[in-house]
C-alpha cells in the first residue's frame, strides 16, 4: 500500500465520520421537524372550543333577554292586579337590565374571541396580515414555515446520504487493501 494510499485512507475515515455525523445530525432535525407538525396539529385541534363555548353563552343570554321581554309585554305594566304581578314586574325589569349587560359584555367577547380564532386559523391575507400584525401564531403560515424546513432537510439529507454512499465503495477498497497489506 503506497503513502498516497495510507493518506487517502485516513482522510476518508474522517470524511466517513463527518458525513455519519452530518446525516445523523439531519435525521434528529427532521424527527424534531415532524415533532412540531405534530404539536402544530394538536395546538390548531381545539382552537375553536373557547369562541364556540361563548358564542353558546351569548345566545343564552339572548334568550333569557327575549323571555324577560316577553314576560314584560303580556303583563300590563299600568295594571298591576295583584302584589304577584308587581313583583314578577320588578324581578323582570331588574333581570332585564343586567342580561342585557351580559349580552353586551357577551358579544364583545364573542367578537373579540372570534377575531382571534379568524387570526389563528385563517388562510386567508387578511388573517394573516392581522396575525402578523397582532404577533399571532397563524396556523397556515407556521404549517407553510415547518413544511419548507422540512423539504430542506429531506434534501440535505438527501445529498449527504448520497455523498456517504460514493464513498464508502473506496473507502471499503483501501481497508480491504490495508487489511491484505498488514
């Protein structure tokens, strides 16, 4: 076995290590990738839940208001007949008054709730744009960014796979060289 030979065979150990290394290095990047599609899915899978759990409260609220304000109008409010009918009045108009300040309070959170989850889970530009703007995490544009990272690593991957694969016929060559040589 010639110098030229003994030297080569040590620099495609090295490179034998650097290219195991590198792969190695790119497939926990990639598993790490996949971990976060992962958790992106989970995050977006219940994103709705809050906005639908207040839009149930509004439309509670709204009904309780239209039955107060129904038992309102078919009692005569000049004509009490009775004690029962002015309280029953009294309770109503009181009740009236602070469902109607849940149902304000109510639709704000629900546009408020509604906004964000339009953030959030939009495809649209306008979502987008919001989100960027509001420093929200948009679904769509963290699936686009993990999806691009992962193309690249699938390919550097690729190419350092590839790269490991030409080398090792040589490498084996100069081993099996100094093997029969030693």
């Amino acid at each position: 076995m010639s110098n030229e030979e003994v030297i080569e065979l040590q620099e495609l150990r090295k490179e034998k290590d650097i290219q195991s290394r590198k792969v190695q290095s790119l497939q926990f990047e990639v598993e790490d990738n996949e971990m976060a599609l992962k958790a992106l899915l989970s995050w977006k899978r219940f994103r709705w839940i809050g906005f639908l759990i207040a839009l149930t409260a509004f439309a509670t609220i709204l009904l309780f208001a239209y039955l107060h304000l129904k038992n309102i109008e078919e009692t005569d409010s000049g004509l009490y007949q009775n004690f029962s009918d002015t309280v029953l009045s009294s309770i109503s108009t009181v009740s009236i008054a602070f469902a109607l300040m849940l149902l304000i309070a109510m639709a704000i959170i629900c546009v408020v709730l509604g906004m964000k989850l339009f953030m959030e889970l939009g495809d649209s530009d306008a979502a987008r744009l919001m989100a960027k703007a509001h420093s929200a995490r948009n679904y769509h544009i963290e699936l686009e960014k993990i999806t691009d990272r992962m193309k690249i690593l699938k390919r550097s991957l690729y190419e350092e796979e590839v790269k490991l694969k030409f080398m090792l016929p040589r490498l084996n060559e100069l081993e099996g060289k100094e093997e029969s040589w030693n």
